[in-house]
C-alpha cells in the first residue's frame, strides 16, 4: 500500500539523508501526523483546482434498524438521566509499524446509531429538563480548498475513499450529525457527570479524563450488555442471516476437502473466510480450523495442522454480517465423508447432550439448566464407556466430567460472538430465557491425545457440535437447523456435496 508521505525533502530538493535538521524533524513529526511532508506552494496550489464538481448528493434511504437504534438510545437515556454519557466507535489497532488492524467499529455505538465509522463518537448531552441532546460526531467531507483531501493521509478523502455529507449521514442514520473537529470544543466544561465506554480510544478517554469527572467505572458498557440480552426483529433476521452465509461458507469447505487434504486446516480457514468476506463483514471471530488431536486445543486457530483422511475435522467459524451480528457454529466431520465406529459413539454422545440442552431451552427456563441438562447426559456416557466409575450424581456433583467436557454449554450471541458478557449475573448467568434471547448451545467432548485414563481409542478424539438457537415463548427456533447435526444426516450432506 502507498505511503501516505512522500520522502522528506530538503529545501533544494534533494532526498533527505545522513542526521534530521530541524526542518526535517518538524517534517518527520508531520509524517507522524499522517501528513504530507514540505509540499511545494505550486503543488499545494495545483491540487486546489482541476477537479470536476462533486457529484449531486445521492439522495441513500434510511437504514433499517433506524427506529430500534433510536428506541435503544431513548432506553438509555432514561437510564442515565444528568449525565453527559459517551460512545466512542474506536480506533483502528497497531498491526505493526504503520499497518493496522482492519477497523471494526465498537459493539456499544454501532449498536446505538447503525453507523460504523472509525473515530465517530455518539455523545448524550444532558437537558435541562430531563431527556439528552444526542448527537453523533463524524468526520464531514475533506475540503479541497485547505487541501485537507490530500494532506491528511489518515482521513483525507483522497485516502480513504468519499464520505456522505454530515447532513446526508444525518437522514441516513436518524440522528443529529456533527463535525468530529467540533467534538473537543464540545466536550469542554462540565455541566454533568461524564461516563464514557471504555476500552475504545483511549486518546478521548484521556482528553475527558484531563478535564472533567470521568466515571471511568463500568456500568455504561454494563448496562448496554444487558440491552442486548433481548434481540429485537431486526437483530434475529440479521442472526438469521449471519447462519445463513455461515452455512454456505460451511459447504464450500466441504467440497474444497480434498484441496485442504492436500495443504492444511488454512486451506479450510481460506475458503470460510472467502464467504465471510464476500457475504459479509468479515469472520466474526478466529475461525478453529482443528482437524485429528488439534481439536482437543479449544482455542486452536494456528490453523497450520495437516488435514487427513480418517480424522475428524472440527470447525467453529461464524460469518458476521454487514451490519456486523454473528453467527458461532461448530460442526465436527469425517475428513473422509465417514465417522469410524469410535469416532461415531463419541460424535452420538455429544449429538444426544445437546438434544438434551435444546430440550429445556424455552421461555422462563433457567439459563444454567442448558448447560446442566448437557453435562448429564455426558457424564452418563462417560460412566457407561467406563470411563469413571462414581454414579452420575457424584460425579457432577465433583465436576468430574469437566476433564473431558471442559467448557460451558453456550452463550449469548449478537454482535459480540460472546454477547453481553458484561450483564449483571443475576439476569445473565443466574438469569430466566426470556423470547428473543439469542443462544448457542455447544457441548462437547474433548479426550487430549495423552490423557491415560481414557482407553487409548479415544484418544486425539474431539467432538463439539454448536447450533445458535433463538427463545420463543413456547419453545426455541434453531436458526441453524439447515446444517445437518446428526451422524448420518452429516455423511449423506458431504457425499451429497462432493459428487455435486
Ligand atoms: N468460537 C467461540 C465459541 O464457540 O464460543
Ligand atoms: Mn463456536
Ligand atoms: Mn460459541
């Protein structure tokens, strides 16, 4: 990618080189504001003129979720009623040198505006009478009068592509749109107390910190996580959505088989992520390309083992969409089309824990009694292969079966793979499934390749299935139920994919 400096010159033109003058050290600090280095006054003047006019304004509809995000910032200043609250989007993160991470903007703002630009800020300003003024401050077009477009190599528009008007963003998005230059001058004096989600830009937090009573504590960012316990219409569709494209991604994996036999897990990882990006947003968290023992590693996304016939391949991926919600499914397949006989007691067992969990998924349930429905019928699996001897009550009792069952049976899912991971316990962890919950039920059984009290058959086996399931008031909805879940359904949907 192109710099966005030119090389530091001195002033009769040569390139820079042996130690920094001062003239070149204010050019290097400039490099470091993004900026063009000592352009020459006929360049400055030339890039000022020569361009066709701007095309008319094209008039974009408003976004789809405009009246939820609006009923969820109404929600939340209801809550924090006096108080100057702010939503930052973030910045992107260092990858190394001067790359960084692709942007992503913050869960909490993107969840509040519909909007996903780096360095927007949604601030509430308290009214005197109750309620807040809400604004979102964004970076407006560039000018090329200043020569702004081209000099500022970090917004300029020539960098990064055109913006619409702050007030085409406005209609847009709903929402009263400002000038980001303006923000500092904004945020001066201190009418209220200040709370800002933290975590996300940290130059803010630092700038408010400097100059008024920032609660830094975190019940903002609670407070939004326990919003989204409850998904509304579009958030499900969007879900829906998300599973949908992950199915497809999940497909094309299975016909790209043979190619992943010949390279590695990153070939699988590739072809997902080709789906993720064309579909979608991008992955909505590292996909776990673990084929043989790798699956055993929960977190294993080097994704640089080999992919052989015979194993099992165990791939949690999820597609995040536009609109940046998730899906998180895992599907655990014969690399071959077929289980082996252990490969399949092991594949029922965790298929029949999870037919449990989903049983006593529906309105009113307890949240914990997914996952305890789950560890039972492991646990009672684990007794009958003789695997452990005490009764199943002792040994859930102990947590014994944790040494193979390892993690929780689920989640919440949004736009966070672990949605609302900040709500309070008590309406979260120790909570009741309320209609519109989105959750992924997931058990699974892991046996390490040197675990000794295991029959050695076992061994190097991990299973783990994952589907993302929506409460309904009588029930629940499994949003990925297309994707085949049982053994034989499995090898009939890969033998179907691979002649096709
Ligand atoms: N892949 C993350 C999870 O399943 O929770
Ligand atoms: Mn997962
Ligand atoms: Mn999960």
């Amino acid at each position: 990618m192109p710099d966005s400096v030119l090389p530091v010159r001195t002033t009769d033109g040569a390139a820079r080189s042996g130690k920094a003058s001062p003239d070149a050290r204010a050019a290097i600090k400039q490099r470091k504001n993004g900026l063009w280095a000592n352009p020459s006054a006929r360049l400055v003047s030339d890039m000022k003129t020569g361009w066709a006019p701007p095309p008319e304004s094209v008039s974009a509809p408003p976004i789809g979720q405009a009246a939820h995000t609006a009923r969820r910032r109404a929600m939340l200043s209801a809550r924090f009623p006096r108080e100057r609250l702010v939503i930052p989007a973030g910045t992107r993160k260092k990858r190394s040198n001067d790359i960084a991470h692709r942007f992503r903007a913050a869960t909490e703002y993107a969840y509040l505006t519909g909007d996903q630009t780096e360095g927007g800020v949604l601030i509430f300003e308290p009214l005197q009478d109750g309620g807040h003024e809400q604004s979102l401050y964004l970076p407006g077009r560039s000018s090329r009068a200043s020569g702004e477009f081209w000099l500022d190599g970090s917004s300029g528009e020539l960098w990064t592509g055109r913006r619409r008007s702050l007030a085409d963003t406005s209609r847009v998005l709903g929402i009263a749109c400002r000038d980001v230059k303006v923000l500092a001058e904004a945020l001066l004096g201190t009418p209220a107390p200040v709370r800002v989600v933290p975590g996300h830009d940290m130059a803010l937090e630092v700038d408010l910190a400097d100059q008024s009573a920032t609660a830094h504590n975190d019940e903002l960012a609670e407070v939004l996580s326990e919003m989204r316990l409850v998904k509304d219409d579009f958030e499900i569709t969007e879900l829906q959505s998300a599973v949908d494209s992950t199915i497809r991604g999940f497909e094309d994996v299975v016909r790209s088989l043979d190619r992943a036999e010949a390279t590695s897990e990153r070939y699988v990882e590739g072809t997902f992520f080709l789906r993720a990006r064309v579909e979608g947003n991008d992955i909505g968290y590292n996909t776990i390309c673990a084929a043989g023992a790798n699956a055993c590693t929960l977190h294993w996304s080097r994704n640089d083992g080999p992919v052989r016939r015979g194993d099992l391949l165990l791939l949690d991926a999820g597609v995040e969409t536009r609109n940046l919600y998730t899906a998180d499914i895992t599907r655990t397949l014969p690399v071959d089309g077929r289980f082996t006989a252990v490969q399949r007691r092991v594949y029922d067992a965790v298929c029949a824990a999870q037919e449990a969990a989903l049983a006593v998924v529906r309105a009113g349930a307890r949240y914990r009694d997914i996952h305890e429905a789950a560890q039972r019928v492991l646990a009672e699996h684990l007794i009958a292969w003789g695997i452990v001897r005490e009764d199943t009550d002792t040994l859930l009792a102990l947590d014994l079966q944790r040494r193979w069952t390892l993690h929780g049976t689920g989640h919440m899912l949004g736009m966070d793979v672990h949605d609302c991971a900040g709500a309070p316990t008590d309406t979260y962890v120790d909570g009741t499934l309320e209609p519109g919950m989105c959750l992924t039920v997931e058990p699974g059984l892991y046996f390490q390749p040197d675990d000794l009290t295991v029959p050695e058959e076992y061994r190097g086996i991990g299973v783990r299935i994952e589907d993302d399931i929506v409460v309904t008031a009588d029930g629940h909805r499994n949003l990925s139920a297309a994707l085949p879940r049982h053994a034989d359904d499995i090898e009939a949907w890969m033998a179907s994919l691979r002649t096709s």
